[in-house]
C-alpha cells in the first residue's frame, strides 16, 4: 500500500493550524486513493496533546519533535523529510503554505526532482492523476493544472481549507531519528526577534482590522489597534500607508503585502483599489467604513457604513464594550 | 563582490487582466510589463551595497521572451553593471525547470551573492530562487526584509508569522527578498537612453523538455455579491454590531 506523507508543524507544543488544515485534506486523498495516511510532526509538540490529531485520520505518526528540531533549520528539516520519503516512498508529499512551508517545500522537491504546487486551494484526485487549482495573479484569476506524475509535492494555501475532523482513530507513533549535521554550509538561526508588544500576525488571525489613507496620520491608528484589541484581530494596512512609513509592512495587506483570508475583515478608510482588493477578497465576510460612497470598496464589501471613520469605530468600540 | 540579481518580466499590478479565447494564457494586448516589485526590492539592495562599494559588480539575469530586454535594460540604467538575457519564447511552467536553467547560468560564474524577490506577482510561486539554492548547493535564506554582509558572511532577518528569525550564513549566498524597507530608485531619463546603448547578453535555453504539468485552464474567481450599505453615520452601528454578533456569529 502507497502512502500520503504529510508535513506537520508544532509551535509552543501546539499544531499550528496551517498543518490541521493539512491533515483535513491529507485524510481526504488517502482516502480517496486508499493510501496509507502517514505524518511527521515536527517542531515543539507535546505527544500527551493527541486530542488534536486524533481525529484526522491518520495511520502512523512519525514524532520528530525534539529539543534538536524545537527552531526552524533548513538543513536539519531538510534531511529529517529528505530521509524519510527514502525511506517511505510517498506517492504525495504535503505542506502547509505557513512560513516554513514555503522555504522548505522547493528544497525537497529540487533535492528529488519532484514537482512542486505551492498554493493550492483544490485537489482533485482523478483516475490518471491530479487537478490542481490555485490562485495565480494574487488570485485575479485560477489556474487548474494536472499532474500525471508522481511522487508530486503540494503546499497548500494557509487560511483556505477548512479544519475538518473525521472522528476518533487510533494511530501508531515512532519516533524519528533527527541527525545533526556536520560541517554545513546552511543558515542557521541565530536569534529569534519577537514583536515588542505581543501582536497576532495578520496571516494567522481570524479576524483583521485594517487602516489605510482615510487615518489621515500614523497617530490615528491608535483607533485601530484599540478596536483590533476589543475583537481580538489583527492590525492590517494598505500598501499607501506602509509605503509612507506609517505602518510596517508585515501588516501589508495586498499584492506585494500578505493574501488573507480571516472570517471578518474591517477596512476603514481604505479605498480598496485593486493592489488592496485581491489580498483580501477572499475574506468570509468583509466591512467596510470610508466617507466616499464611491469608493470601489463598497463595491465587494459585504456591509459598508458611509461615514466619518473617527465618529465611527469610537462608537463600534463602544458598542462592543457592552 | 561579485553580486547576481535574478528578476522577471511581469504584468504591472495594476493590470486588469483579461483571459485570451483559448482559456490558458492572458490576453497581452495593453499589459503593460513592469519588473516584479518583488525583484525591484532585491535589486535594490544590491545597488545600495554598489553605493557603498564601487568595486561591487551587479549582474542582472532574466529569463523570457524578447521583451523582457526593456526591463534589463531598465536595471542598467539604474546602475547594474551586466545584463544577461536567458531567451526563451516558451512559456514553462514548471519551477522546477526554470530553476534548472537559471542554476547552470548561474554556476558559469563565481557570484558571492545571488538575489532573488521572494515570489513573483503574477504566478506566485515562490520556488525558484530556493530551488536554486539547492540546485547549485549555496546556501539560502528566503523571504528576508533587510540583510547585512560582515566579512565573509551574511547576517539576514527572515520574516515568518508574527516574529523576525535571524539567520546568518558564510557567502556565497542566496537571499530571496520581500518587500523591503529601502525605498526604491527610479533611472532619470538620461541614464535610460544611457543605458540603450549598453550591451545585453543574451543565452538560448533548450527549456521544457521534461514537462511535469499539464495546464487545463484559466478562469476568473468567483465575483462576490455586492453588499449593502446599512447606514450613513454612526447610528449604523447598532445595526453593524448586531449583525455580525447575531446574524453572522462571527466575533
């Protein structure tokens, strides 16, 4: 029996949720080629928190999280993965399109010489092999490819399939042995650099408040962090802002910012051009607040308030102060 | 120092982009065809250690049809010292392939640093200049907002979700680059038809050979339903809140 290898990452002895997602889609092509459902957990995991993987399915877990492996290393996850597709001979091999996913997926592709999908957002499994859709253009258009070969490697879009449990399943676990490398040539991680004030990253939050030119001054966005902070969101900014050095770019919505996809987006007072549009369309719901009832926001936005933004979210923070 | 920028010829992000009848390429008439911003940035580095180091040599490398010459020649102007065009008329999709062809032209030079944008705008890939790495075996860090070179090495802050990871490792190099912090220059017209003038050099590749994929189609994502506007003042939000709590159950 063939089997599907996923890639799963654990942070702070959690799973990340970019890698639940993995594992609902993972369980759905083993099932549907009736492939063995394999995964390797890397990262900081705690084995006694299987109540978050005990219901995806999967056949055998392959632990690889040690203190060794506890911080992302290109080489160290490189040849763990690398050793184990030798070893297992997966038909699929899947990522999570999070950080670590997308800087480690082409390492073992190129190593192997296997394609590589990065972003998709639908797999179809079809009798002579696979269809792939994925967002091209910062998802102004979708492509659909097929693949007829494999092994193939997939990556699959963060924040786009749904976390989905099929019931409890026992599963067998062992341990992987992670080898320190000698003599590399590598990167190695030096030092981790956290955030002054501990912010949800606009990739990974469910809900976001966005700013852009409408704030007026950078002061201004004190309105936003305060609103973010009372829904629990993210603090998200149009490319006019970053770019005039008001906000960092991590919180860059759009093309050449961060794709997002939360279950509640709230623009103030952000036209919504195109550059904006396509890194936030896909949101679950999307409101919108700008004094110009033109503005090509509201053409997308699924409840818009035409109004002073500075009478406004003062008065939403209230209301949801209640 | 020998510095190699790789960029790519893409359609400007404001570009309303319309499908062609056959449904598998992108209507080209009135693209207007800009280098990924992506690209810009990481040249942009490279050109700011040159300010600093005259003694810097910046290669340029694109691979794609006959237009892209413009936007080497673009990368010039700006003050990249060498341009080398990587023909090909083909479309190739696959990274893997396009990582293949760039690496040998890569390896017929001794660059201590290779610079790539992280992904590029229009396929979104974000494979190439890692795939590279691994390829030709130089080290790489991708997806970094600034780096420094001390000596023999290089010392680059990769971005990843909510924090900054540090990386450090010896040259030769490989940086696939965000967005960065350094705002970008433009070349004065002068420097433009200064630049015309400068060669390029240009390479044929024998690509897509080993075709991995196949491409079905294009299609345009589904167009969300306009919404409504439920108030012109504050008075909406009442009605906003209670929506998102009640209707939606959303926060």
């Amino acid at each position: 029996m063939g089997c599907i290898l996923s890639i799963i990452e654990a942070k702070n002895k959690e799973i990340r949720n970019s890698s639940l997602e993995v594992l609902s889609e993972s369980q759905k092509i083993a099932k549907t080629k009736n492939l063995e459902n394999k995964v390797v957990i890397l990262g900081e995991y705690d084995q006694n928190n299987s109540n978050q993987i005990n219901e995806f399915g999967i056949d055998v877990v392959l632990l690889g999280a040690t203190d060794k492996i506890k911080d992302y290393s290109p080489d160290l996850y490189k040849n763990t993965i690398l050793g184990l597709i030798n070893q297992l001979e997966p038909e699929i091999i899947l990522f999570s399109g999070s950080a670590i996913g997308k800087d480690i997926s082409p390492r073992i592709s190129a190593n192997l010489n296997y394609n590589l999908v990065t972003e998709c957002i639908e797999i179809k499994v079809e009798d002579d092999g696979y269809k792939i859709k994925r967002p091209i253009f910062a998802g102004k258009i979708i492509q659909t490819l097929k693949f007829n070969k494999e092994p193939i490697v997939m990556s699959l879009k963060s924040n786009y399939f749904m976390v989905k449990k099929v019931g409890q399943k026992e599963y067998s676990t062992e341990q992987v042995n992670i080898e320190e490398i000698e003599n590399t040539t590598a990167p190695m991680l030096k030092e981790i650099i956290q955030p002054q004030k501990e912010t949800l990253d606009v990739s990974e939050a469910s809900i976001i408040v966005a700013g852009g030119r409408g704030m007026k001054e950078p002061n201004n966005f004190k309105l936003i962090e305060e609103l973010a902070e009372v829904l629990d969101a993210a603090v998200g900014a149009s490319r006019a802002v970053v770019d005039a050095g008001w906000r960092p770019h991590s919180e860059q919505v759009g093309q050449t910012g961060k794709i997002v996809s939360p279950n509640l987006y709230i623009a103030a007072g952000i036209s919504g051009a195109i550059q904006h549009q396509v890194g936030m369309i896909n949101s679950k719901c999307i409101v919108a607040i700008n004094k110009d009832k033109n503005a090509p926001i509201f053409k997308f936005a699924d409840y818009g308030i035409v109004g002073d933004l500075f009478e406004i979210i003062p008065e939403l923070i209230t209301k949801l102060k209640e | 120092m020998n510095i190699a920028v790789c960029i790519k010829q893409v359609p400007d992000t404001a570009s309303q982009l319309k499908i062609s009848e056959d449904n598998k390429s992108i209507d080209e008439n009135g693209i207007k065809y800009e280098i990924n911003p992506f690209d810009e940035y990481a040249l942009e580095e490279a050109l700011r250690l040159k300010d600093n180091d005259s003694t810097i040599n910046i290669t340029v490398i694109s691979l794609g049809p006959e237009r892209v010459k413009k936007s080497l020649t673009k990368t010039l102007a700006m003050g990249a010292d060498e341009a080398l065009h990587i023909e090909t008329d083909e479309v190739i999709d696959d990274c893997i392939n396009i990582a293949k062809i760039i690496a040998d032209e890569i390896k017929k030079n001794q660059y201590d640093l290779i610079l790539f944008g992280k992904k590029s705008v229009d396929q979104d890939n974000n494979q190439v200049g890692i795939m590279i790495g691994e390829l030709n075996n130089i080290s790489c860090i991708s997806n970094c907002s600034e780096f420094r070179i001390e000596g023999n090495k290089i010392i680059a802050n990769r971005e990843v979700e909510g924090s900054v990871e540090v990386f450090e490792s010896e040259l030769p190099a490989i940086i696939t680059h965000e967005k960065g912090k350094n705002e970008l220059r433009y070349p004065s017209l002068k420097d433009l038809m200064a630049a015309k003038k400068k060669p390029i050099n240009t390479v044929k590749n024998e690509a897509g050979k080993d075709k991995k994929s196949e491409l079905i189609k294009l299609e345009y994502p589904e167009k969300r339903e306009e919404g409504v506007i439920i108030g012109e003042d504050k008075s909406a939000v009442t009605k906003l809140v209670r929506i998102l709590r009640e209707e939606k159950k959303i926060i």
